[in-house]
C-alpha cells in the first residue's frame, strides 16, 4: 500500500502562503475542483472524489488523528462513473458526509502542496510528501517540517483529522 506524511494546518494569511507555495514550486500551480463523498465503514476513510468533470477516484486511507506530520497509508482506484459508483456506494454503505472545496495544487519535489477552500470551513494548507520505495516515515516528516518553516506554518496552525469532521463537528455545534 503507497504511503505519505501528510500534515494539515489552518491558513492565516492565504495571500502570503499562496507567494510561497508559487515561489517553492516555480508555478501558479493547478486549480481542481472536488466533491468527496465520505462512506461508512468499520475502519479508515473510505471516499469517492469527484473532480466534477467525469473523472474520479475512489481512496481509502488510514493514518492517525494527531496534528503535525502523520503517517498515511491509501489505495486509490480511477473511475470514470463518480456518480453511478456514489450511487451504488451511498446505498451499500451509507453516507458520513460531503466536502466540498477548490484546491490550487503545487508540487515541490515528492510533496504535493494543497491550498484548500473548504466550504463551510475556510481555508487550509495540506502537505503531502508521497515516500519513495524504501524511504522511511522520519525521513518523509523531515521534508514536511521543512516545508513547513518555509511556508511559514506555525505549530498552533496544526490542525487533526480529515475535513469531513471538522465539518461534522461544526454542524453538530450548531
């Protein structure tokens, strides 16, 4: 199963991180638009992402709810029917939740930079350094933390979880 350290944290000043992540990169980066629907399920993540254009992915992943860099394990599947295979999904296991956001992509080397805008949320940074055959989780957390001192994220920026509950908690507030 490929894996990744990936790091989330909370954006304070969108147009500074935004120069950097160009700066780093070398590019304005790539503009997705996704939909992910959550499932049910007795273990991990389990989601269907819809890039709104009649391609998507189906992602299951495990990696523990901690802030700051974090070991990731995932399987991902193409599909060309986001809708039909929601459909089918949706009725089987049962929905958890939508996320729906736009994302500007960077890629600094093995670690792909997310600039997120979550609906209902905000705004967000996610770091993912995809680890190489052989390649050890410290040393994938030590590119993340690098990164994150030159993007300027402070530790108190960290944040837990997968947007799916930061928005669940937020609805359950309310």
């Amino acid at each position: 199963m490929p894996s990744n350290v990936e790091i989330k944290a909370s954006v304070k000043n969108l147009e500074l991180l935004m120069s950097k992540a160009q700066s780093l990169s070398g590019s304005h980066g790539e503009r997705i638009t996704q939909r992910d629907t959550f499932f049910i399920v007795p273990r991990g993540r389990l989601k269907l992402r819809d890039f709104m254009n009649g391609h998507g992915q189906l992602i299951f992943y495990e990696r523990p709810d901690l802030d700051g860099p974090k070991l990731s394990n995932y399987s991902i599947s193409a599909t060309a029917d986001p809708t039909g295979l929601a459909t089918v999904l949706s009725e089987s296991l049962g929905v958890r939740g939508v996320v729906m956001k736009e994302r500007q992509l960077f890629m600094v080397g093995q670690t792909r930079i997310h600039v997120d805008r979550v609906e209902g949320l905000g705004h967000f940074l996610e770091l993912e350094v995809v680890l190489t055959d052989g390649q050890s989780p410290v040393e994938g957390e030590a590119i993340a933390q690098s990164l994150m001192k030159e993007l300027g994220i402070q530790p108190d920026a960290l944040i837990t979880g997968a947007y799916i509950d930061l928005l669940l908690k937020a609805t359950s507030v309310k």
